[in-house]
C-alpha cells in the first residue's frame, strides 16, 4: 500500500535527519564536567558515564516488552517490540510492532506525528502536525534522554539542572521555544529510580489538552561502550494518582551510538 510505503519512508528519513545531529568528534566525558552540579545530579552523571567515554548524544535503541491499548481497569497489553532514534533535543522517531495475528498493530511515534495501522493494512490512528502534539511529544523524548542518553543532558546553553532534595534533582531542557522540567530520583550511588515529569497530554476522560503527571519507574541497570542506563522502564499517565496506569513496559535490548548520517 502506497500510504503505508509513505510512512515507512518518512520514518526512515526522519531517523536519517537526526543521526546528523551525532557529534563528529565527541568530547569525553571529566568527571569535572559536573563537579558544581547538585548532589543527586552529580552522583547520576558519575554512575552513569564512565570518565574517558565519548559523549555521543544521538542513539538507536531496540526494545521489548508490551503496550497497554486499554485503561487501568483493562489494560489490553500486547507484546511489543520497538526500536528508535533518539536525538533530544531536536527529536526522535519510535517504530513499534505489537500483538498477534488481526490485532497486529504497527507503527510509529514522532514529534511531526503518530500512524499506527492494523495489520498493516488499514490505518487506525493518524494525528499530529499541531503544537500540541508537538509539545507532547518534547515532553517524552526529553525525559527518555534522561533515562537513555546522559550525554545529551550533560550542563550547557539549554540545560539546567537544580537541587531539590539529597535524592532528586529537576532538570530543565529548552529548545525551539518550548520547556520541559523533569524530576529525577536516584539511589545512594546515582542509579535513577524514577522520573517523574508534568506532560501537556490529552489522555483523560475529557480528552483536553492540559498539563499532567506522567513518570515512569526505573530499574536493570546495563552499560552500553562506557554508557549506563536504566533497561528495564514502567511508564504511563497520571504517575503518582490513583489513575496511575503503566502502559508502556520495555526492556531495552540494544544502545548503540551510530555515525553521523552523510548530508
């Protein structure tokens, strides 16, 4: 299907576009980098960069677990595989495959729009193109940079990191006129726990576009060439309520730092 052909074809380019955001020749990571950093923050950055690493910011990462198409009371989880491109700040593009037989579902995530279809044959949800979507989808790819890419959050002109307890530190990431803070909460040694941000998002019962909680339990630590990261992400809407539901279940099975995509 020529529609579908498009898509695949758009996801491919937009992976193409942010792998040149990839650094040529990447700085390594000196501990000194964030010495004068919060506590929480500083202990984060030293468990989860090793000194020497080259700060790659742009990453491909394949993962497995499943994807809740329900509520809390029905979840309807299905198993999911996904692999993405993650460039924050300037974007990502998740591609994803989940359930079996007619309810296979496959599609993709971006901030320019989300199309999943059924079966891959008939298109069942395409939205985007608007700067709510646009800033829902800043809120997602600036936290998984938490969680996936330290290098890209590393202190500098659009990153500002702050204190707010011995455990927890906020981070603020600026770009293109939009901002996010995301709180972070990490163990005696650094290792994240927990994100837990205020995301512009309509997944409520009204279906309005407002500001609300959405965090993401944190485990299974792994390095991947001189990057550690949390592999194991339990995710979903309204984190810390009653309404708490975890749809988004992953295990990351592969990071990877690719070249640079030619101009």
């Amino acid at each position: 299907m020529l529609w579908r052909w498009r898509d695949l074809r758009a996801d491919l380019t937009e992976a193409r576009r942010l792998a040149r955001f990839q650094p040529v020749e990447p700085d390594r990571f000196d501990p000194r980098m964030v010495a004068d950093l919060p506590d929480p923050a500083r202990r984060f950055f030293l468990w989860a960069i090793t000194p020497g690493t080259k700060l790659f910011t742009v990453a491909a990462l394949e993962m497995q677990g499943k994807f809740g198409m329900g509520d809390k009371e029905h979840p309807g989880y299905m198993p999911m595989t996904a692999r993405q491109t993650l460039a924050s700040p300037q974007g990502f593009v998740w591609s994803m495959r989940a359930g079996q037989g007619l309810r296979r579902m496959s599609g993709s995530d971006s901030a320019g729009g989300t199309r999943f279809w059924l079966a891959g044959l008939v298109p069942v949800a395409r939205f985007g193109g608007t700067q709510d979507h646009r800033r829902s989808a800043f809120g997602r790819y600036a936290a998984e940079a938490v969680m996936w890419t330290p290098a890209a959050v590393l202190p500098r002109p659009g990153i500002t990191w702050q204190g707010i307890d011995a455990e927890t530190a906020r981070v603020i990431i600026a770009h293109d006129g939009m901002e996010q803070a995301i709180e972070m909460t990490v163990d005696a040694e650094g290792a994240p726990q927990k994100i837990v941000f205020e995301r512009w998002s309509n997944a409520n019962p009204e279906r309005q576009w407002r500001l609300q909680p959405f965090g993401a339990f944190l485990s299974a630590p792994q390095s991947f060439a001189g990057i550690r990261i949390p592999t194991h992400v339990e995710a979903g809407n309204h984190f810390g309520t009653d309404a708490y539901f975890p749809f988004f279940i992953v295990d990351v099975t592969g990071l990877r730092f690719p070249p640079p995509a030619r101009t």
